[in-house]
C-alpha cells in the first residue's frame, strides 16, 4: 500500500517538474524537422539511397511513406534519446539529494528499498510515455502526412521490403526491445544517481558509459571483440532486427537476455548503497 | 501535560565513525513521555548525527538505539511512523505548492488526510492564503513554518527539531519558538528540540542534555540543572587589589574564581550578591557593575569555546 503511495508522489514530481518537459519537447522538435525534411526533400534522398540498386530494380509504388518515415525516425531518435531519458532518471536520487527533500523522504515509515522501487517504476513509466510519443510522431503522425505503404529497408546484406499487412507487428516488437534498451540505460543512470549528491554527475557519467561503451563496441580489435556482445551498448539497436527477413530469432533473445541481466545486476548494486547510504546532505 | 515516567527515547552509548573520524564517541539520554527535551551542544558537537541516527538516516558504528520501546533498527517503519522531524533546514520541491508539499509527505506518513486538515494544519502554523503558493517564493521563515507543519500532519508521538532556529531573524525565532510552545502546551507533544543556544533551551524545555566533542556531558531536569549551579557574578570595581584584600579580611577570598584587569569573578549563591555589594561599598571600593551567570551557561561558553 504504502509502495503504491510512494509511486504515486514519484509520478506526481515527475510530472511537476519542468525538466521532464525537455524531452518531450526535443522529441517533437527533432521529428517536426525531420518530416519538414522529408516532406521537402524526401523524394531526391529516397533517389540517392536505392540509385545503385536501379539498373537491377524496378521500384513500383510510393516508397516515401509513413512507415519508412517511422523507421528512420526510430534510427535516429534512438542514439539521442538515452539523454533526454538520463535527464530525469538520473535526477531520481541525486535530485532530492541535492535539493535536500531525501532528508525528509526518508525518514517516513516507508522502507529505503520500496522508495527506490517507486522511483524506479515512475522512472520505466516516464521513459515509457518519451518512446509513446516518438511512436506516435513517428508512426500515426508520418503516416498522416505520407500514407501507408511497403517499407524497404537498406541493411548490410541488401534492400529488404516488407509488405505492409506484416509491418504491425514488427513495429510493435520493435519498440518493446527498444524499450527495454531504454529501461537499461533508466536503471544505469538511477544506479549512478544513488551515487551522487548532485543531478549533473549521474547524467554525464550515463552518456560517458554510453558513449564509451559505443566506442569499445565499434573498434575492430581482437582483444576488445571477447567483451563486445556483452556490451549493453551493442544491444541497444537490436530493435533493427526485427525488420530482417527472416526474422534472427536466437539474436533478438540473446539481446533481450543480455539487456536483463544488466539492469538486474544494475538495480541489485542500487537497491544495495541505497540502502546503505548515510544521508549527510 | 507533565512529563511521565514513560521512556519513549533510550540511547545508550551511540557512536558513528567515518572512518577514522568519530562524529559521535559516547551520546546517551533518555526522553520520558511529555518532555520538551533539549539537546544542547556547540556547533560540531555532533548533535545533527546523533539525530540523523535516531531518524535511521545514518547506521550508527555501535550502541543501542530504542524509540517507544522498540529497536530501531529492527522495528525502524513503526518507530518513524509515531515521529515527525524537520532536520537541520526544511527542503521541500520548490516546484510544488506548500498544499502539495504537506499532501505528499503525508501521505508517506501512512495517513489519509483531507484538504481540509492539510488546510488547517497550513493555517496553524500562519501561511493562510500560501497554501496554492509554490514554494520558490517562500522565505527561510516561511519554509520553516511549513517544516512544522509537515511534522504535525500525521499527528506523531514525537517531534524532533534539529535546530528550528538556524537562520531566522528574531521575530521569526519568537515565532517559531510560541509555534513549539504550543505544540507542548495545547497539542500534548513530547519534542526533542536540539540548540546550540542555552537560553533557547531554558526558554522552552523542561529537561536536557549537553554533549560536546561527540560525548553527552550532563543531563537532567533544566530547572535542577540551572538553579542547583552557583552564580559566577562579575564585580566591576575601580580597585581590584583593595576588593580582593576586603575579602581575604572577610574571610571570602575563597570565592574568588578568576581576576581579571577590572572585575573579580566570584562563584557564589544568588542570596550572597547584595551582602558582596555592601561589603565594597562600605569599604570604598566603587561598583561600576555587577554581572551574574550561572556556572553551567560559563561552563556551556567555555565549551564552545575550547
């Protein structure tokens, strides 16, 4: 009962404070610039991406459509979104630190454990609602503007088109495993967050982690190629699979699987120095 | 409401280390149902740790910590649950109104209250017409008030006070002070108020404790406390050695405690002061002024000063 309370206050802070706004709002800034972008200049970049698939491919229909306006989206947004997502999460401990309110928070009959769970459910529901609303710009908004159609997808072994009537569904798994990419880097910055005494700290260190990870991830060194598949960073574009033909079940579980463990262990060190933390702030 | 025989605090022997800095070494005291109870100590004393332990906001190195009969660590959401606290400054989300503030902490507390009690408490503690108000605009004093407010909401046992004062101008500490009298008076609370100013302690609580460097040095009822102690009274007179030598001839140069360039400082009991006097004046000796302090608030300003 009392955990339910104390999710309903972190909804209610989140909700009250202007930085969870930024997101949002960068999101709907990004995808307005994009579809202002493709709406202009679509037609002449659709050219330049299947002109040497041309003289082999005769393309039929509108391939500027709003599910290929949607994919790109995603593909681009999911880079930048860990930010906007750090930016509250990251604030969830480190936030009442510095302001001085975990003085107060914890010394009500709640117990230390229950307080991080409700941050951190009220931390997956707002990361929740930033990918609802690129999904909802990206998919019912393009597709408003572009109308529906095939998508085609450039991948490294070639162009894919998948029909409309099986996109759905694709979409859908789509932005499940990218949620649950984001929950990973919500648990990352909460982790740091309990950490810190101050909102800045935990918001770089998580865009230091990501950008580091992302960097390991990409150097073809043999050495660093042991460590790269159990690199959260290598899983976070996993969502992508779902537009293979046929589809790579095994590596879309393994993603997942990975992705769990990490915010398991991640949550597990947080519930752990939370509840050993002395308050001195 | 008089204080009963009923221990609600029993700390024994608290110590916290950080590392190799002890912030507490030796803290014990008990506060008995009905005590304004004041814990008196000088800056760094280690009075905000003792507090934050008591509160499980700090795990204590070693010693017993038992609120309302239980221990603290095992039993730590039923003890918190009989307690409102503000510790050290009141914070509260500067995004929210003093109304959401009060109806988030509340509810944390365990209670159901309505707008209408969070109104009245808002109202009790003088921020009528602020509830809707966020809390940017809000003033030390201000936040204050409201910090009591929230302490007040789910109708605890206990009230600790970590410095209520710190900050406040004076109107502001009369304030806050008549606020914490009524809460003793009208409210029937038993408050842990905790001061670095003797006089503030004397002004409200009915027993106390002094720690310093980390340890509790005396405790007891406040009354007892000052009155038992003999006076340390300054005699400003216009020739020392003349006033030191009229009482050596009257047998009294045991009293002298310290001499300094213009006064004799003389430990003595309040009825002796007119009797000294006389024996200057009908001496010659010229008495520009005669100041008295109690031995303890000497020895307190010593502390703070060593």
């Amino acid at each position: 009962m009392m955990f339910w309370k104390s999710t309903y206050n972190e909804f209610l802070k989140i909700a009250a404070k202007p930085r969870s706004y930024i997101g949002i709002g960068a999101i709907t800034l990004i995808v307005a610039i994009i579809l202002f972008a493709m709406k202009t200049d679509g037609l002449s970049f659709i050219s330049f991406v299947t002109a040497p698939f041309e003289q082999s491919l005769a393309f039929e229909g509108d391939i500027l459509n709003g599910n290929l306006i949607a994919f790109i989206i995603l593909q681009m947004l999911i880079i930048h979104v860990p930010l906007l997502i750090a930016l509250v999460t990251g604030d969830l401990v480190s936030g009442e630190a510095a302001m001085g309110t975990i003085r107060l928070l914890l010394t009500k009959p709640i117990s230390r454990t229950s307080i991080l769970f409700s941050k951190y459910l009220a931390g997956c529901a707002y990361t929740l609602v930033i990918l609802l609303w690129m999904a909802f710009l990206a998919l019912i908004v393009g597709k408003w503007l572009f109308g529906a159609g095939d998508l085609m997808v450039l991948n490294s072994d070639g162009l894919i088109v998948i029909q409309e009537h099986d996109l759905a569904w694709r979409f859908l798994c789509g932005f499940g495993i990218a949620y649950l990419s984001m929950i990973m880097i919500s648990t990352l910055s909460l982790t740091l967050s309990c950490f810190s005494e101050n909102s800045i700290g935990p918001i770089v260190s998580t865009m230091a982690i990501i950008i580091l990870f992302t960097i390991i991830g990409t150097l073809d060194v043999p050495s660093l190629n042991k460590i790269q598949p159990f690199l959260f960073t290598s899983h976070m574009v996993s969502w992508r699979n779902f537009f293979e033909d046929p589809l790579p079940t095994k590596k879309i579980i393994e993603s997942a699987m990975i992705l769990i463990i990490h915010i398991t262990a991640l949550l597990s060190v947080a519930v752990y120095k939370f509840n050993r933390k002395d308050i001195l702030s | 409401m008089t204080a009963t025989d009923e221990k609600i605090v029993e700390i024994k022997h608290l110590e916290k280390s950080y590392g190799k800095f002890k912030a507490v070494t030796d803290v014990s005291f008990d506060v008995y149902r009905g005590d304004v109870f004041g814990f008196l100590g000088p800056n760094g004393a280690g009075k905000s740790t003792t507090i934050r332990t008591m509160l499980s906001l700090i795990r204590p190195t070693s010693g017993e910590l038992k609120l309302f009969g239980k221990n603290l660590l095992s039993d730590r959401n039923y003890i918190l649950g009989k307690i409102g606290c503000i510790v050290e400054k009141p914070d509260f989300y500067k995004y929210l109104s003093a109304e959401k503030n009060i109806e988030l902490f509340a509810r944390l507390s365990g209670v159901t209250v309505t707008k209408s009690k969070v109104h009245q408490i808002i109202e009790f503690v003088g921020l009528k017409g602020r509830e809707k108000d966020k809390l940017n605009g809000f003033s030390h004093g201000m936040k204050q008030r409201l910090g009591i407010a929230q302490t007040l909401i789910h109708d605890p046992e206990l009230i600790i006070l970590d410095e209520p004062t710190t900050g406040l101008d004076p109107q502001g500490i009369i304030d806050i002070r008549n606020l914490i009298l009524q809460l003793k008076n009208e409210h029937n609370k038993t408050i842990l108020l905790s001061s670095h100013i003797l006089s503030e302690i004397e002004l409200i609580a009915n027993r106390m404790v002094i720690i310093n460097k980390g340890k509790s040095i005396i405790q007891g009822s406040v009354k007892d406390l000052l009155n038992a102690q003999e006076l340390i009274v300054s005699f400003s007179v216009d020739d020392i050695n003349k006033a030191k030598q009229v009482l050596d001839n009257a047998s009294m140069a045991n009293l002298i405690d310290t001499v300094e360039q213009t006064s004799l400082l003389l430990h003595l009991s309040q009825e002796k002061i007119p009797i000294i006097n006389k024996l200057f004046c009908d001496n010659n000796i010229n008495v520009f002024s005669i100041e008295a302090k109690r031995k303890l608030e000497d020895y307190f300003l010593k502390l703070i000063k060593g």
